[in-house]
C-alpha cells in the first residue's frame, strides 16, 4: 500500500510538473503569436520597392567568358521589349545562361550573320510579351542590333540575338504577303562595347549534328557561358574643350 501511494505521489508530481512546463510553453507561443500579429490584425505589410521607372536609354553588361559586351537598350521607342529585358536582368535569371547558336551567312561581307542566347529552362521564362514591329519602333536590324527570338508574333520571352551584319530583312515589311515578314523581328537595343566579344562568340566551333531544323549546323559545340547582365551608368557627354 505504501508503495502503490508513493507511485500515485510521483505520479501525480510529474502531472504538476508537465503541466507547468506546458503553460511556460504556451505562454512563450503566445508572445511570438502576439509579436506576428500585427501584420495579419489590420496592420499593413510594408510594401515592396517600388519598379525603377524605364529611362530611355539603359545600358547594361553581359560578362561572358570571352569577354563584356556593353549594350544601350531602347525604352523609349521600344518599352515593352526593352522592360522585359531588364526584368530578367533586375530578377538575375539572366546570370549563367549561354550564346548557344551561331549563325552564319555565307553571302555578303564577312561576318555575316547573327548569335543568340537565351534562357533555356522553361521554369525560369516570364509570360511572352507583346511584339513590338521595326515599323512602329523605328528601329531596324543594324550591325550590333540587339533583338528578340521568337516563334509566332506575340511568343517572345528570353532569348535574344546580336547582329553582326545588317539584316534589314528581318525588319517588318508591310508590303510582304508572308505574314511572318510582315511584322518582322523586334530590335530594341544597340551594341555599344564589346563587338570584338560578339565575334569571338560566332567564330567558336559549331556541332555538325545538334540543333533541329533551319537550327541544324548552327549550335555552338561548346556554349559560351554568360557569367552575369546587370545595369551599369552611362557615362555623360564629354565637356567643351578648356577655353573654348
């Protein structure tokens, strides 16, 4: 009897003490619940940066591994084109992609042709964007162009291509009865720096075997690797010489 009253005495101590511990726990849950609180009772989470407005001109810096390429982007006359660019820049999706694509013209003066890069993981793309026609930018596909690859108009996301060459031809041209020449390819920036890196880029050895289609022939054997795209500062004007 002695001993079955000393186990329900231990027992009931160990209750108390579970008890106890439970209510220091509940009470410190409390704090915390109460510490959270107000951003779920009323009170207004703080609100996220807001988008840096579009300049006209932005320049940014694709760091490859054969070098930098400087481009100057076009927001003022092609905004929709040039914003998506720099979500992809500001969101650092951009970072680590390749030049995967080289395509060589064998007509005209040398270099002819373009490359392209882009953003090969579908998980990463951003919805597709509206197009925007060479006959609505006034922009046209000069040598060290920058425009948008694309499917059908209206499917553009990520991937982009350089000129090296003029290719008026992938302008719009409202006269065409292919419709797809009709609207054309977007252009949306300039190279400004770095045209030495672009060649080194379509000058690197190409697989006889990958790429599918019009593609087949134009795939670089070994990808050239963009390290990172970020905005930089565009340098101001140079002043009048002294004295003058």
């Amino acid at each position: 009897m002695a001993e079955a009253g000393r186990l329900g005495h231990d027992r009931r101590m160990m209750i108390r003490r579970f008890a106890a511990a439970l209510s220091v726990i509940l009470l410190a849950l409390s704090g915390v619940t109460a510490m959270a609180a107000p951003a779920h009772a009323g009170h207004k989470a703080a609100p996220a940066p807001a988008p840096i407005p579009l300049a006209d001109t932005v320049r940014v810096a694709l760091v490859t591994t054969l070098g930098t390429i400087e481009i100057d982007l076009d927001g003022k006359h092609a905004p929709i084109t040039t914003a998506n660019f720099l979500h992809y820049v500001d969101t650092r999706r951009f970072d680590g992609i390749t030049f995967y694509r080289a395509m060589h013209l064998a007509w005209g003066d040398q270099p002819n042709g373009l490359v392209q890069a882009g953003l090969r993981d579908p998980r990463r793309l951003f919805p597709p964007i509206a197009h925007e026609p060479t006959t609505q930018t006034g922009l046209s596909h000069k040598a060290g162009a920058i425009s948008m690859a694309r499917n059908a108009p209206g499917t553009a996301t990520a991937d982009f291509s350089i000129l090296l060459s003029e290719m008026t031809g992938l302008d719009a041209d409202p006269k065409a009865t292919d419709p797809d020449l009709r609207v054309g390819y977007a252009v949306f920036g300039q190279v400004v720096s770095g045209m030495d890196v672009v060649r080194k880029i379509w000058d690197a050895p190409i697989s006889p075997t990958e790429g599918e289609g019009v593609m087949r022939g134009q795939m670089l054997a070994d990808p050239v690797k963009i390290l990172n795209v970020r905005r930089m500062p565009i340098p101001p004007p140079p002043g009048p010489p002294p004295g003058a």
